[in-house]
C-alpha cells in the first residue's frame, strides 16, 4: 500500500470515485435519453477515477499516469466544449465547466497527480528509504 | 461557503429566491444539519491545521470525527423519517447513507499513515462529510 503524500491523494481521488459514479448511475438509471452522450462521459469518467484510484494505492505508476493523462485531457476537452457548444452538453458532468460544479477540483486533481508520480520517479523502490517520512515517524 | 462553491450556480440561485424561509423548512425534517455542517467544518479545520503543523493525529480529532458519525446516523433516522417530501429520493438515500462511510472509511485509511498526510486524510473526510450534508439540505429544500 502506497504511503506519504500519495495515500492523501488516494483519499481526494476516492470521493471523486465514488461522487462521480453515484451521479453517472443516478443519470443513467433515470434520464439517460435526455442527454446520453454527456451521462456516457460521466461514466467514463467515473470509470477513470476509479483505475486512478486503484492504480495509485496499489502504486501501480504506468496506470496511474496513463489515467491521470486521460483524465486532464477528458476534463480540459469536456471543459472547452461544454463552454463552447452548451447545447451538446445540456446536463452537468463532472467535466462540464472545467469542473467549476466541484470548485475545480477536477482540473486541478489531475495536475497534482501528475506532479507527484512524475516526482515518485526518479526516487527509489522503496519509499520509506526515500523520503523524509521515516525521519518525521521517529521524531 | 461550501454550497456556493460545490453547489450548481443555477441551484443557488433557487434557494436564494426562497432565502430564510425555505432554510426554515429545511430545518424541520433536518434539524441536525447546520450543526453536522459547522462540526464536520470544526473537524476539517483541526486536522486541517494539524496536518500543516505536522503533528500527529490527536485523539481529540478522531473522537471528533467518532461524534460526527454519531450525528449522521442520527440525522439518516430523522430524515428518513420524513422522507415522504423529497423529490429526489433516490440520490437523497443515496447521500444520507453514503455519507456514513465516510468517516469509518478515513479512520481506517488515515490512522495506517502516522505522518501528516494521514491527518491529511481526515481533513479531507470531514470536508466531504461538510459538503454531502450541505447537498442534503438542498435536496431536502428541493433545490
């Protein structure tokens, strides 16, 4: 299991799991047919939340990174479009606004997401040699 | 403050039109609801505060959070009870119970990391609980 820094965004990362989810199915289960295609983009996003989830307590990094990507990407497109073409986008997702329903978290989640495994990198296997954690514990 | 920030713009704007009266109609089948918002807040802060101070978790926080949960159980039998005039009952049982885990959930994960970041957790728990608590109220309000 992940420690330091990363089990905070482990935390931050399974509300937004769980949040994103629980409206995809709450949209899907009762009004799918008024607005399909952005109800899809919320379960796809609440899919994309859960693999980050996983991936990032497992430290499964490659995962994690490729769905923090997906997920910057998916928020900043769905962003713009939802600004730019409000009609195609009748229904708030978790990226409509560039997440501005949920103070913009989700913009800003996948950019400290990226910041800490593009960090994590060049440190060794094993993370309680690597940083200051163990020092912190002790004293 | 949370639900201008959290809240759909255009739901603000359908409590705002009701103002004090329709909060009062909340507070009838959810009297416990301001005061689960303002100590889920109290708690945020404390371990908010710990966190950057890098202290430990002190026990005053967890048992601040153990209250928390006493609290929703609570206010979840109270407001099922009235449940007959909610619009949107599915999300509503889905917030009342849902935020119930919350608190067991961030013991069990914060408690497993004794650094700051584990106190991290906690505040991040009790934001939460601050937030799905403010978005029951505006359920309730059927905003």
């Amino acid at each position: 299991m992940i420690s330091g820094p990363g089990r905070l965004l482990v935390a931050v990362y399974g509300v937004f799991a769980l949040a994103a989810t629980s409206r995809a199915a709450v949209q899907i289960a009762t009004k799918f047919h008024e607005a399909p295609l952005a109800y899809l983009l919320s379960a796809f996003a609440a899919v994309v939340y859960i693999v980050l989830t996983v991936a990032l307590a497992r430290g499964n990094r490659r995962v994690a990174l490729g769905a923090c990507v997906i997920e910057l990407t998916g928020v900043l497109v769905v962003g713009t479009l939802s600004l730019a073409d409000s009609a195609a986008f009748p229904q708030a997702t978790v990226w409509s606004g560039y997440g501005s329903g949920y103070g913009f978290v989700p913009l800003v989640l996948p950019i400290v997401g990226l910041v800490y495994l593009l960090r994590a990198k060049g440190r060794p296997r094993r993370p309680d040699l690597a940083s200051g954690d163990q020092a912190k514990r002790k004293a | 403050m949370i639900l201008l920030v959290f809240g759909n713009p255009r739901e603000i704007t359908a409590g705002g039109v009701g103002g004090p009266r329709r909060w009062a109609d909340s507070l009838l089948g959810m009297p416990l609801s301001p005061w689960l918002i303002g100590a889920a807040l109290v708690v945020a802060l404390a371990a908010l505060v710990a966190a950057i101070r890098d202290r430990p978790m002190r026990r005053m926080i967890l048992v601040g959070l153990a209250l928390l949960e006493l609290g929703l159980v609570v206010q979840a039998v109270l407001a099922l009870i009235g449940l007959g005039e909610v619009g949107e009952k599915g999300t509503f049982i889905g917030y009342l119970i849902g935020v119930l885990a919350i608190p067991p959930a961030a013991v069990w994960w914060g408690r497993a990391e004794p650094t700051r970041y584990g106190t991290g957790v906690i505040a991040v728990a009790a934001f939460t609980v601050a937030v799905m608590v403010g978005r029951l109220v505006q359920i309730w309000n059927g905003s």
